[in-house]
C-alpha cells in the first residue's frame, strides 16, 4: 500500500467512512478531473472541486456522472486573462 492509499483510508476512516470508501479507479477519477481543473481552470480550483464532487455524490450523482459535468464545464471554460493571485507566506 502506498501512501496515497494509507492515507486516503486513513482519512476515510477518520471520517467515519467504511475502509473501502475509494476504489483505485475512483481515486484516479477524482484525480484526473482536479489536474483538469487545475488545467484549465486555476489550481486553487481543484481542491475545491473534489470537495464538490463528494458533495455531489453525497446528493445522488454517480462519481462517474459528477465527473464528466465537471470536465465539460472546465473545457468550456475561458482562459485565464491574468495568472491567479498567489498567497504568500
């Protein structure tokens, strides 16, 4: 087991969620569709969009369902004028 899969068991677990609450393949969706966000969108964006993904799933949407919305959206979306704002430290 890596570390991805130690901690994304652990978290789930933490989370009162069954042991089994992400598939490899589910993992590499909610993955793939943050790098497209990150992408296409702006990096902050990703982290939030998995968080909306689970939200979604949690109201009735399939993974799979959720994902392609989000990866339409960001395709569709605009380029950034200007690079997002930076936080510094």
């Amino acid at each position: 087991m890596n570390t991805l899969e130690e901690w994304t068991a652990a978290a789930g677990a933490g989370l009162g969620l069954d042991s089994g609450a992400l598939s490899t393949a589910e993992t590499k969706a909610v993955l793939d569709v943050a790098g497209d966000v990150a992408h296409a969108v702006a990096r902050p964006a990703a982290p939030l969009t998995a968080y909306l993904l689970g939200v979604a799933v949690g109201r009735g949407l399939t993974l799979a369902e959720a994902a392609d919305r989000v990866r339409a959206l960001a395709a569709r979306w605009p380029e950034n004028a200007e690079p997002p704002a930076t936080t510094q430290p």
